[in-house]
C-alpha cells in the first residue's frame, strides 16, 4: 500500500508509519530546497511567532487526521490525560496543570462529562468543590486513542532527524517553561506531580545554569 504524504489521509498500522517515515525522510532534502526557492524563505518564515502559529495548526491537522474518529479534540485528549493521571482533582486543578484558562477548561469538561467519560463528584473532604474522575469509558476511550497519538506524534516529527528530534523537543520545553508565566493560563508548576514530572528537572536546570552565569 502506497503511504499518502496528504496530513488529512490517515496511517493505519505500525508498518504503513515506519514506510511513511522513511519516505518523509529521504523526500526531505528535496522537499525543503525546493521549498525555499519558491517563497517560503520570506520574512515572515523567519517570525517565531508565525512558524508556532503553523507548526500547531499542522499537529492539530494531523492529530484529526489520527484522532478524529474517535471523537476526542486535542484539549479533551489533554484535559482526559490529565484526570487520569491525577484522579480526584477538581476543576481548578485541572486548569492549573493543563495551562488551560478557566472558560475552555468548563466547556471541556462540561462536554466530557456529558459524554460519560468524565465523572464528576462533590468531595468528601470539601463539599465546596467536585472531585473529577474518568469513567470505565473515559479510560476505555484514553486507551483505544493511544496508538493513534502514538501515530500522530510520529507524524508530527517525521520531518527531523533522530538527533534533530531531541533537540527541538529540548528547545520547546526551554521555551514553554522559561516563558511559562508569560502565557495567558500558565501552567502551576506546584500543581505538576512532582515524582513523574520530567520538565520539573528540566526547569531545575535552567535556573541553574541561570544562576551560574
């Protein structure tokens, strides 16, 4: 079976994304030299800003392309992750640790917990707030999901070499958490589960090596 480059063509087995690895990786020398000929080394492809703005709508785009069957966005993927992972946190929490603001995180969970794949409970400690939980079906959802983000992530870093790949993943995390409170909902770094947290180590280091300069 041929494997489409087109993002809105879904990968359907292990075998078919390591071909389209391949593929993307011996067409990216090609692909990149004539991309730069015709127009794409314009100013605005030098603007961090703008190649952020492209680079999420392609995740995005693939991650429909993966996901999109199973009925589950990007933020309800995160916000299910999150409640899974931390089981009994309440609505605040999970905005605070997923760095969503407070409307989106409601709309989010207001969906999930419609669909059943939330539960939400008042607290037996606090009876002022609701304790969230997934539900046998949310796990069950999170768990047919995986292999299609396992895929999309793939996808997603199809375009970068082994060694080029833990760099641009080390450079992302530098980025969103040295600038973290500059975001419009930053992420509350004591709200992170500190045992299971790699970007707490990461930070760590980074004022580190701050303070030694």
């Amino acid at each position: 079976m041929k494997i489409s480059r087109n993002a809105a063509v879904p990968i359907s087995s292990e075998q078919e994304l390591n071909s389209y690895t391949r593929d993307r990786h011996r067409a990216l020398g090609g692909e990149w030299r004539a991309a730069k000929k015709s127009g794409f080394d314009r100013p605005l492809y030098e603007r961090a800003g703008f190649l952020l703005w492209r680079a999420r709508h392609i995740a995005d785009s693939i991650f429909a392309s993966e996901c999109g069957k199973f009925g589950i966005t990007p933020p309800q993927y995160l916000v299910l992750a999150v409640v899974r992972e931390i089981p009994g946190t309440d609505q605040a929490g999970v905005s605070r640790i997923a760095g969503l603001d407070r409307f989106t995180t409601a709309l989010v969970l207001s969906n999930l917990i419609k669909r059943g794949l939330i539960i939400r409970q008042r607290s037996l400690r606090d009876h002022r707030r609701y304790s969230l939980r997934l539900s046998p079906r949310g796990h069950a959802s999170l768990k047919r999901i995986q292999p299609a983000g396992v895929r999309a992530h793939t996808r997603l870093l199809s375009a970068f070499t082994r060694s080029e790949k833990r760099a641009f993943i080390g450079l992302l995390q530098k980025l969103v958490i040295t600038l973290n409170s500059e975001a419009r909902a930053p992420v509350d770094e004591d709200a992170l589960p500190r045992t299971r947290s790699q970007p707490h180590r990461i930070a760590s280091k980074v004022r580190h090596n701050g303070r030694r300069k």
